[in-house]
C-alpha cells in the first residue's frame, strides 16, 4: 500500500476543499504519517478523512478537523502549545512540525494506555519537542504555563476557567463546547479581555475530568 501516494491525494483535497490554505501546514500534514498513529488493522483506512477508533472509547479526529484547527489557531515557529487530550499523538505531531524545532507541545492525556501509545508513536517518527503528559486534562498543565495556544480534542460542557488563566496575553484557546455534537469555539485573549469566535459545528468525544463530565 503506497501510504504516500494516499497522504499526497488527501492533502490536495484538503487543499481544494479550503482546509488546508498555508505551506506550513500542508508541509506537515506532507510529513507526519497518519497510518502510524492509528491501529495496525485500519491501516486501509489512514487517509480516508474521518476519525478512527484507537481503542478506550477514544478517536484519531479527522484530518480536515486537525486542519480546521491548526489554521484557525494561527500556529508559528517557537511557540508553546498545551494540548488537552492526546490520543494516539497524531495532531500534537502535525502540530510540533508547524511550531518547530524551538517550539514545544505540552499534551495530557487521561488514560495511560493511550498515552504510552502516543510516546511510542512520536519516537518512532522521531519527533522530540512534545511531552505526554498522563493527568486530568480539563485542568490544564500550571507547571509549564502560560502558552502561546491551547487546544482541546474532547468536548467540554463550557470552557474550563483554569485554561484562560494558563493562556497568555495575547493568546488563542481552542475548545469544542456541547456533548458529542458540540460548537468548536476560538477564544481569544487580549489585553486582559477575551474574544469568542463560533467555528461552527463538530463532533468530538466529551471530556471526563473536574472541569468536564
């Protein structure tokens, strides 16, 4: 199965459909092999855009959803990202290409299993500047606070307080808000006054956690 072939087809698709619009991102998408982070016996499926099982309950987003986000949260080289719900790592992966060598990604997630299944896959593509963090995500990551942007792969009920503190000034936080089917909000912060931005309607996994369900 010629894997690049496929990733190249879905990432001018991508491109046409108006997810992907800026080099950065579509060089990373170019780069990071999704048929690795997902499990071995949905290999046919890696570039068919729409989540996939990774086990525990739990989905790899699809890659125009991982699009949506990284163009919308406006990433650049050097930045600090804290990401609420790692998964199998494949958006903090996209994302540590776009921020770069001198950027770093902060991800937590809740179930050991999947975390380790993330550390795993990140070192087998040789990708160094993220850390899988194995916590309670809805409550961010203090210890290495404030960052540039914060995303959330689950959905929350409302958009956890203690993220708006962890997000510096000026800064962009990224949350799907509802129950499954959910809003994906922007907020941004500036100057001490945050600005809410509705990207329309998606679907994610809800957050479990004190700040989730």
């Amino acid at each position: 199965m010629d894997f690049y072939d496929q990733r190249r087809k879905l990432v001018s698709k991508l491109k046409k459909e108006g997810r992907i619009k800026t080099v950065e991102i579509e060089q990373a998408f170019l780069e990071i092999p999704r048929e690795t982070f997902i499990p071995e016996h949905l290999n046919y499926y890696a570039y068919s855009d729409t989540p996939l099982e990774i086990g525990h309950g739990q989905t790899i987003s699809a890659p125009h959803m991982v699009a949506i986000m990284c163009e919308d949260l406006d990433l650049k080289e050097g930045q600090k990202i804290l990401e609420i719900g790692s998964g199998s790592g494949y958006h903090a992966a996209i994302i540590s290409k776009i921020i770069g060598k001198e950027g770093h990604v902060f991800s937590v997630e809740r179930i050991s299993s999947l975390a380790n299944f993330a550390k795993k896959n990140l070192m087998e593509i040789g990708i160094n500047n993220v850390d899988i963090i194995i916590g309670d995500g809805s409550i961010g990551f203090q210890e290495k606070a404030p960052y540039d942007r914060i995303y959330v792969t689950c959905a929350a009920p409302r958009i956890p307080s203690l993220l708006i503190e962890q997000l510096k000034d000026p800064g962009k936080l990224m949350v799907p808000i509802g129950n499954i089917f959910c809003s994906l909000d922007l907020l941004e912060k500036v100057e001490g006054k945050t600005i809410i931005k509705n990207l329309g309607g998606c679907a994610f996994v809800p957050m479990i956690g004190k700040n989730g369900y």
